[in-house]
C-alpha cells in the first residue's frame, strides 16, 4: 500500500515562493496539529529557525514555515530520530550544496521504515491468525 503526500517543500518551490509572514502561533497550532510548546521547542533545539515577529513581538509565521512544520510532522510520524531532523534541517539551512547528504539521510530514514513495515505486517499476520483462533471458538 502506498500513501502519497504532496507536500509543497520550499526546495522544490523556488525563489518565487511567498515568504510573507502571515501565521500566529495559534493558526499555524490549528494548522499543523503541533501545539504551541512544541513549536517553540523545534525553533530552541534548531529544527524551526526563528520566525519573524510581529511589531508587537509575536511570532509570524509565514507559508514556507507551515509547509516545513507539516513536512517535520511526517518525519515524526514516521519516528524519525530528532538529531537525524536536527541534522537535515542544518543541512537545509547550509543550502543546495548539501541536497546529496539530505538525500542521503531520507534514504536511510525510508530503509528504517521499510523494515519497521515487514515487522508490523509479520506482526500483522499472528495477530489476525490469533484472532482468527478466538473467532472459531465462539461458533
């Protein structure tokens, strides 16, 4: 089974890509699902760089921003390690030159879940088998 998330990365969307800030924290919570301590806490362990402020000192965050937050959530779903995120947002910061070693990462990243999905699939079968069992006894 393949799920295909189209996510609009800033990488592939160019120069042109609008980076006005526009989001408050309680929008991009709404947004993204992440709640507001979580937000802070990727920009303190450098996952999200600062954004910018609203003359009132809020935090404004643009759409460049909400489509790097939702493409981190995936990475969490998918239990990626922090310090592997924490590493390829560096490296996304670095910028074009460190595409190789991004790709790199993600690939290991896909190969781990590769494997974590054959686990839960052979997990899988026992469990349908077992209950396949209790289904029998109760007819």
């Amino acid at each position: 089974m393949s799920l295909a998330i189209a996510l609009p990365l800033e990488e592939e969307r160019g120069p042109e890509a609008d980076d006005t800030p526009r989001y408050t924290i309680g929008e991009v919570v709404t947004r993204t699902g992440l709640t507001a301590h979580t937000l802070r806490w990727y920009e303190r362990i450098g996952l999200l760089e600062p954004p910018a402020r609203s003359h009132s000192g809020q935090r404004r965050f643009s759409d460049r921003d909400v489509s790097w937050l939702e493409f981190l959530s995936k990475l969490r779903l998918t239990a990626m390690p922090v310090a592997d995120m924490v590493r390829y947002a560096q490296l996304r910061r670095e910028g074009e030159d460190t595409s190789a070693a991004r790709k790199a990462l993600l690939e290991e990243h896909r190969e781990v879940l590769r494997n974590r999905i054959a686990d839960l699939q052979a997990t899988l079968l026992v469990i349908d088998c077992k209950i396949d069992m209790y289904a029998e006894r109760q007819q």
